[in-house]
C-alpha cells in the first residue's frame, strides 16, 4: 500500500525539501561572487551525453549523475572565469560612441 503512494508523494516532498533548503541556507553571498549558473545550464546536457557515449551510464545512477555533476561544474567553473566574467565587463559597451568617453578602467586587464 505504501508504495503505491510513492509515485505521488514523493516529487512533491521533494520539491517542498528543496524550496525549503533554499530559504534557510544563505547563499546570497555566494551569488553575489561567482555565477556558475548559466555554465551548469549550458553544459549540463553535452556532459551528460558524453558520458553516456562513452560507458558512464553502466555504474548506475547515483554515479553518473555525481560525475555528470562534477564534471559539469568543472565546465561551468572554467567558463565563468575565463568569459563570462570578463564579457560581462562590456555589457554597457557601445561600439558608436567614441572610445575617449569610456572610463579606462573598461579597458585594463585584470591582474590575477
């Protein structure tokens, strides 16, 4: 009886932790700072079939969707850190306007 409750119930409680963990954790901080999200969207499903292709399926579920993550996450790391964040620097850049009216700080190169 109670397995044929779980179908229903469950995706429900699920959504209901998640939204939950999401209020009580603070992660604005963490947002402010970095922006993985767009890098794990991006490259979520590319990850996911390349490993498919290549055998990762056959561990099992709990595996593949660890290293889907992992290695997704390497991606989105990476992407954030060498374009994003740098083309976000000219999103107020207008290529019609003269450059002389343009603060230089949109045109020097982060030190890292």
């Amino acid at each position: 009886m109670l397995l044929g409750v779980y179908p229903l119930v469950a995706p429900l409680v699920t959504v209901y932790l998640i939204m939950y963990l999401a209020k009580i954790i603070p992660m604005y901080q963490f947002a402010k700072t970095f922006d993985y999200s767009y890098g794990l969207y991006i490259y979520a499903y590319p990850v996911q079939k390349a490993l498919a292709e290549f055998g990762g399926n056959r561990y099992g579920i709990v595996a593949y969707t660890a290293a889907s993550f992992v290695v997704t996450l390497f991606f989105a790391v990476l992407s954030w850190h060498l374009l994003e964040q740098h083309a976000l620097k000219l999103k107020r850049w207008q290529p019609w306007k003269s450059i002389s009216q343009y603060p230089a700080r949109y045109f020097q190169r982060d030190k890292m």
